[in-house]
C-alpha cells in the first residue's frame, strides 16, 4: 500500500508531492514498515538503514 502523504526531511514540512516545494528535494514516507516477527529479509532492511546513514554523514 502506497501512502500518499509524504515528509521532506531537511524542512520537516508534510507534502503530497514527491519532491519538497521549499527545499526542492525528494520527500520521504514518514509510515514505518509493517513489522514481522517472520521476515525474512530484514537483514536486508537493517543493512539498508544503517548504508543512509553513514552515507548522510558523510555528505
């Protein structure tokens, strides 16, 4: 399921758009994923997470 409200995480400001009207950069879903005690890929999802945020650091 796809949301259709969207959050700019630089302005904090909520957006329908996908890109931020005052900052013009990609907005994000604010809704967490749908957790499982049974999945089966998040390994993937953790190694995922933790890659945005050394690479938001280094920028």
């Amino acid at each position: 399921m796809k949301h259709r409200i969207r959050i700019c995480k630089k302005c904090l400001k909520y957006t329908l758009k996908d890109k931020c009207q005052n900052c013009n950069i990609e907005t994000h879903d604010p809704h967490p994923p749908k957790f499982s005690l049974d999945d089966k890929y998040i390994r993937y999802r953790i190694m995922d997470a933790y890659a945005d945020t050394s690479n938001s650091e280094k920028q």
